[in-house]
C-alpha cells in the first residue's frame, strides 16, 4: 500500500509540474510570437531605424511631402511619374517648391513634419544644406528619401539617414559626356568651354568631376574657361556670345543641361561659327533632342525623367509594404547623338 501511495504522489507531482509549465507558457515572454523583422521609425533620434512598422503606415495611405527645389521642365515630368505611381498605389502627394531658396526647404521640411506627413521625398536645393533637414527628420522619426540631386560626398548617391536615393550617378554621367566629347575632338583634342548648372547642386559639382576625370586621360583637350548658366538658356547664349567677342578661341562647348547648350549652340549660330564649335548638352529635354535634330547641339544624353518620379514613389510603396529598399536605385543616362536621336522622345 505504501508502495502506491508513493507511486501516486510521484505521478501527481509530475502532473503539477506539467501543469504550471504549460500555463507560464501562455504569459512568458519567450512564447509571444517572434517579434516583427520590421522596426519601429521612432526607435531612435542617433541612429533612426529606416523601416517602418507595418501596422502603423498601412501602404495604400501613405501621405508624401514632394519638395521640389525650383520651377524647371525637368521636374513637370519627373511629376508626372509621380503621379502615375501614386494613382497606381493609392498614395498621397503634396508637392512644395523652394524656389532655389536651401533655407526655405528647411523650412517645408519642418513644416512637413510638423504636419505629420508618413515620409519626406526631396530633391536638395544645396547638397549639403540639406543635412541638417535629414537630421531633423531622423531626430523626429519621419523616413526621408532624395530623389534627382544626391546628397553628402558619396558619388554613388547613398547617404546615411536616407532611405534611399532614387536617380543616376552625376559622376558617371559628366564621365559619359567627357567621352562623347573626346570622340569628337580626337585625334587632336581642342580647347573646351564648360557651362555649369546651378552651383552647390549635386549634379553641377558630380557631373563636372566625371567630364574633368574622363578627359584627363586625353592630355590634347584642355578646359579654357568656366562659368555657371544656372540651368538657363538665356544664360548659355549670353556667356558664349561675350566669349565670342573677346576673342576667346574653343573648339567644344560642353554644358550641363540642355537649355545651357541650346543657348550656346545658337550664339554659335548667329556668329558663323556653328561649323567649327562642338556643342554638347545633356538630358534630352524634347528642346534639347530637336536642337539636335536641327544642328544647333551635336549631342545629348537621354533618361526617362518620369520613370525617375514613378521609381521614386514606388521605392516609397515597397519600403511601407516592408520590402527590401536599397540604398540607391541607379537610372543610367545614355548617348544620343544625329545617328539616333529619332529613337527618343522627350519628356520635358
């Protein structure tokens, strides 16, 4: 008898301690489920988190503050883009212009996170004023995304506390303009004119180091001259034509955007001169791809402005959906040139 007694007791013990172990399982931590792979935006002001928690931001109510450096062609059509891939994925935009003013986009970024917008996508007036817009956003919780104009020193576009850049690389670009130009000035080289964007652009200071760094390796092509035309035609017809008066002798004119080069090539024009002088432009705005076609620039370069705004708010779709976001999303410019620029239809 003592012996089941024992017996009884042993099998009733076992059966109590299987019993509080299961139900400590329903209240321990260990048995919650595994915690989410994604996140929180607002985890931390020093080191933001650039996921965001899905159950916070459902993906087809995001609302996007566009901020917009200034009021040129190119970013109608980068709208666009924008706008097709917000109709398509149910987004919100709200676009603000800075007017080229670095202090005032400061200002819409405040204002944008005071408004409680889900993310900021901007394209930077000044490539390093605008850190300090990042880092209130990261401070705030509030994901940013650049798109168009890079950010800080890395050529490639990725910046720390971005989610990610979404447009080409300046460097390889200037590089492919300094390419064309060496092809249409060898075997003898010549002396060129370099007509800049906007200063403190990103494009203005990348695509001049990628022009400058593919030439150097052609010592007969040497830079005469420099100036800023500030994106504007009137701009590059007005530097080319003070060029033409006081002498200065060139043999190629290479200008940052199509409107530069548009303004060049027809002082050209209007001084005889056209024959002689190489003009070069780049984006293949639909002024830029009929200047070529009519000879008053030799050459562009071509990338879709709206697939660039479509790509742009579709890496803002995927990183709310929880996605894997790169760092950049590279679109690569290309050559065009009178053999074929009937394959391309601007944009802007």
């Amino acid at each position: 008898m003592s012996k089941l007694k024992n017996y009884l007791c042993g099998l009733l013990a076992v059966l109590l301690v299987i019993g509080s172990v299961a139900c400590g399982d329903a209240d321990s931590p260990t048995a919650t489920s595994e915690p989410s792979a994604v996140p929180s935006v607002a985890s931390s002001a020093t080191e933001p988190e650039l996921s965001p928690d899905p159950e916070q931001v459902d993906p087809g109510e995001v609302l996007v503050a566009v901020l917009i450096p200034g009021p040129v062609g190119y970013f109608q059509a980068v709208r666009a883009g924008m706008d097709r891939a917000a109709e398509s994925y149910g987004i919100t935009l709200e676009y603000l212009d800075a007017g080229w003013d670095a202090a005032r986009q400061l200002s819409q970024i405040e204002d944008s996170i005071a408004r409680g917008v889900d993310i900021i996508a901007v394209c930077a007036v000044d490539a390093d004023a605008i850190i300090s817009g990042i880092e209130m956003a990261n401070d705030a919780g509030v994901p940013i995304i650049a798109f168009t104009n890079a950010i800080g020193e890395d050529p490639s576009g990725a910046f720390k506390g971005l989610v990610s850049y979404v447009g080409q690389s300046e460097v390889n670009t200037g590089a492919l303009c300094g390419l064309i130009a060496i092809d249409m000035l060898n075997p003898d080289g010549g002396r060129v004119v370099l007509l800049e964007g906007r200063p403190g652009t990103f494009p203005q200071r990348y695509r001049r180091e990628g022009f400058l760094s593919a030439i150097s390796n052609s010592p007969g092509i040497e830079v005469v001259f420099t100036q800023t035309t500030n994106w504007e035609m009137g701009e590059g017809m007005r530097i080319i034509e003070d060029l033409i008066q006081s002498g200065l002798e060139f043999d190629l004119v290479f200008a940052q955007d199509d409107n530069s080069a548009i303004g060049a090539g027809r002082a050209l024009e209007d001084a005889d001169l056209k024959d002689s002088v190489f003009v070069v432009g780049l984006g293949g705005s639909i002024d830029g791809l009929q200047a070529l076609k009519d000879g008053t620039i030799d050459a562009t370069t071509f990338m879709s402005a709206e697939e660039e705004g479509f790509l742009t708010i579709e890496t803002i779709h995927n990183y709310f959906a929880g996605r894997a976001v790169g760092p950049v999303t590279e679109l690569v410019q290309v050559e065009v040139n009178s053999g074929n620029v009937d394959s391309f239809v601007g944009e802007w």
